[in-house]
C-alpha cells in the first residue's frame, strides 16, 4: 500500500500570487514542511515554524499528525495515515524547492533543428527548416502509426524540458493526427502536464505543395479526431487536454479560422487555443494582404471566434495599440518568446507595455525558434530584451526593464495564468498541484589559503554547473545567480502533481 502523504521539507521558494500594477514582486522565501496527498498529487498543507535541519522536530511533527513513517513492504496499522519523507536539498547543497516552470508556446516536432536558424528571418526560416521537419512526421501510409522519427523526437523533447524543470508545457505538434495523438500519449505516459494541439493550415498561397490540410473542412475535423482522442486518454484532463491550433493567420483559410472558433466553442468549457501573432514585420504585412478587410492582425482572429479568454497568442512583437486593446478586452493572453524573437531577428517585444495594459503574458521557448529548451533561459533573455527596449525608449526611467523576480514571475505565476490554471499550479498553496523542482547550486567555494593557491586539482569533482556560491550571499542574491548562471545541471529532480518525473543522477 502506498504511502498517503509525501512530506517534503527544506526550503521553498516562489512568487506572490498577484502583483499590483506599479509593483514589482518580492520573492516568498520560507523554510519548513509541505506535505502532499498521494492519492491526488494536491498540497494538503505546510508548516514554516518546522526546523527541517533538526530531526526531533521533524519527529515530533508527524507524531503531532498521527502519521506513522512509511516503510516498503510493511503495512501500517489499520487507520493509521502513513509519509514518505522528501528531503529538499543535500546537506551544504544550498538547495531550494521552486514551482514547475510552464512553457507556453514550444514545438515539440522542431526540436530536432533547435540552433539551426543561421541568419534566416520567420518566414525563409519556416520553408527552409521548419515545414521540412514537421512534413517527415506524416505516416508512411494514411492512418498508420506515426513513424520512428516522430517517437524519437516526442520522447527527446520532452525529457529535455523535464529535465530543464518544465512541469507544464503547451506543444504544437503537426498537422499529422497518428504523430499528434503520440505526443499526448508520451505526455500521460512520461507524467508532463500537457496541452496538445494538431497543427491546422489549408492556404495553399502559403502552405508548402506536400504539407497542409486539403482543405478547410480537413483542418477541421482531423482536429476534432485528436480532442477525441484526448479526451478518452485523460477524460478529467489532469494531465492532459487538447488545444485548437491554427498555426497562424497566414497558412489559413478564412474558413478554417472560423470552423476552429466554433470547433474550440462547442465543447463546455471552451477549448484552448493556440496560435501566432505579430512576430515579424513582414508577417503583419503578409496578413494585411491576405486579409485586406480586416483592420488588424488581431482582428482576423476576433471575427473568426478565435480571441478568446482562452487564447495563447505567441510573440506579439508588433502590436498595435488598437490591437492590444482588442486582446485586452477578449482577455486573451500572451507567450512572450524572448529568445526566438532575437535569434530569428523578429524584433523586441515590449513586454512592460503589455503588463501596463493589464495583459496576461507567460514565457515560451518557441522552440525551435528558440535555441533552448529551458524556460530558465528565456526567463533571463526576458530581462536582456527588456534592457535593450528601455534602451531605445526616448524618455528611459529604469522601469521597463524586467527584473529577475518578474520575469521568474512570469515563468511560473503568469504561465499558470496563461493555461488557465492560476489555481491548481504555478506556486505552494494549498490545494494546488504539487508541481515543483528541487534546485541545487552546489556548495559554497571552499577558502583556499595563500600557501595552497597553485595547487591544482583534476577531476573527482560533480558537475553541478556554472553557478558559484561563496557562502555569503542571500536567498535573493543565489536566485539571481540561478537566474543568470544556471542551467539544467541544477535542477535535482522534477515532480508533476506529486509524481517524481525527473532525478538528476549524482
């Protein structure tokens, strides 16, 4: 029989649960106990006046609790409530718990050209890399399985942002239902939170000769076969759910834009959807000539149904205001991917006037317009593009310019916000989901004395990355250096509603 209640403890870090305009958060920094239930993966309660360091308070804690310690093949007494106990970080370890990052915008069928961009813009890039990739997902034969590739590449993407401390991820796929049901499968199977979505396109003025939907209709029900799908192999959607995809304005018809508005607004409640907006300048002007009756980018997606409070707009670079008021007032929300906007030269989204307007905006690698797979670094790319829009903005006061808190903020809090899911992931509440990272910097630098300073030593060390702890430093100072400096190495292990989907070998 398994345990009832895992009980963790050390240290637990995260951001506040709002922000209020004009005021940059502070980190939630608290040492104690956190125990979740097994038999939902939920938060059921905490503890900070516990000293986890000492081990008769951690004793006389689960005596007060009535919990006996949970022991492999030897049953409790009847009515009695069993824990597993978790410590959080190796003793010296300088070890932290923090929230499941959440991805809000990657390709899971790019992976494979993650870095390979060269000097490409959005739209040469697309033809060049990325319809290539996705088209070698397709079947060998209509209805079949989905070939090796797509199982290589599925199963690699998502280890990698597990292993980068991603709980949560929303992944275009393509346009291929055999490959696409594969991905949500590997997401149930591998325990990462998951929204899914087949790749609609049918505009053949854009779409490549051999990679598109025939027609409008096909964007449309091949899309209903993979919710489908979804919805028998996650039925509650714990863990899995499926999110209408049109992949941008341009690849689509206008009768496609609209038979997936009112696909995503038939189900109770209203499906995710996902998509691009105003990445690149010449994609805006690309859309102004495709749809030459619409007054703006957004608007295409407004008069289809498809600017809703459960839309994810990727990028938003070149927003007009006109058009940020339209999103505002549709609450729809935005995946700011700082990392692909710069790699692929698309521009510098000014995401302080995006938070000014009262938008939500989460952070998303896009890869593989993105080079990494870690929300860590784009966390810290959010902060450089900031510095480069206040920069260039003719009246500079300092205030555009994101901080690290903010910008972890938007990693995890504004992600959750993003998905819908404000109240079940993103920080340590009681009742949310106990998705979470162990994070290690390693321990502090040994002092070395003036007479051993030549010596040097080879090897017999732990890898555990670029970040440097001397010993002196606050809990606010080590997040920053995690921030700038860290990278997968430090993250020990990963869990998604309680379930242990990733350990860091020693």
């Amino acid at each position: 029989m398994a345990p009832t209640y895992t009980l963790y403890h050390g240290t637990f870090i995260q951001l506040p649960r709002h922000i209020p305009i004009d005021t940059k958060p502070s980190l939630g920094i608290n040492t104690g106990v956190l125990w979740v239930s097994n038999r939902d993966g939920k938060i059921d309660g905490f503890d900070w006046s516990v000293n986890p360091d000492l081990e008769e308070a951690l004793d006389l804690f689960v005596k007060s609790k009535g919990w006996s310690v949970w022991r492999d093949g030897v049953d409790a007494k009847d009515g009695v409530e069993t824990v597993v106990i978790v410590k959080g970080g190796r003793d010296g370890r300088n070890g932290f718990f923090f929230p499941g990052f959440i991805d809000t915008h990657i390709h899971a069928s790019q992976y494979p050209n993650a870095g390979i961009f060269g000097s490409s813009t959005l739209l040469d890039w697309l033809k060049k890399y990325t319809f290539p990739m996705e088209k070698s997902f397709g079947a060998e034969e209509e209805g079949e399985r989905a070939p090796p590739q797509a199982y290589t590449v599925y199963n690699k993407v998502i280890s990698r942002t597990l292993s980068h401390g991603t709980t949560t991820a929303s992944y275009f796929a393509t346009i291929h239902v055999p490959a696409t049901n594969l991905l949500a499968a590997l997401c149930h199977q591998r325990g990462q939170r998951a929204f899914v979505g087949r790749v609609c396109m049918d505009n053949l003025v854009f779409c490549p000769d051999e990679y598109h939907d025939a027609f409008s209709e096909e964007s449309v029900s091949a899309t209903k076969e993979v919710i489908e799908y979804i919805h028998k192999l996650d039925p509650e959607g714990k863990l899995v759910a499926p999110i209408v995809t049109p992949r941008f304005a341009p690849t689509c018809s206008h009768a496609a834009l609209s038979g997936l508005g009112r696909l995503a607004s038939s189900y109770s409640p209203a499906l995710h959807i996902q998509t691009h907006i105003s990445e690149n300048k010449n994609e805006v002007l690309l859309v102004k000539e495709l749809f030459e009756k619409s007054e703006g980018y957004a608007h295409v997606y407004d008069e289809t149904g498809l600017l809703t409070p459960r839309t994810i707009l990727a990028h938003a670079v070149h927003l007009t205001p006109e058009e940020r008021a339209l999103v505002k007032k549709r609450d729809a929300k935005i995946s700011h991917c700082p990392a692909s906007n710069s790699a692929l030269g698309s521009g510098l989204c000014p995401v302080r006037t995006l938070m000014d307007d009262g938008i939500t905006i989460g952070l998303g690698t896009d890869v593989s317009g993105g080079y990494s797979p870690s929300i860590l670094e784009a966390s810290r790319q959010a902060c450089l593009v900031s510095r480069l829009v206040a920069s260039q903005a003719s009246v500079t006061t300092g205030r555009e310019t994101l901080s690290v808190e903010e910008a972890l903020y938007l990693a995890t809090r504004g992600g959750a916000q993003v998905v819908d899911m404000a109240d079940q992931i993103g920080g340590f509440e009681k009742g949310m989901y106990f998705d979470a990272q162990l994070i290690e910097l390693g321990p502090a630098v040994e002092s070395i004395s003036h007479e051993s300073s030549h010596d040097v030593v080879l090897g017999g060390t732990e890898d555990t990355g670029n970040v440097d702890v001397f010993g002196w430093e606050n809990w606010e100072e080590k997040i920053a250096k995690w921030v700038w400096n860290g990278d997968d190495r430090n993250v020990r292990a990963v869990w998604v509603s309680g379930r242990l989907v990733h350990k860091r070998g020693v």
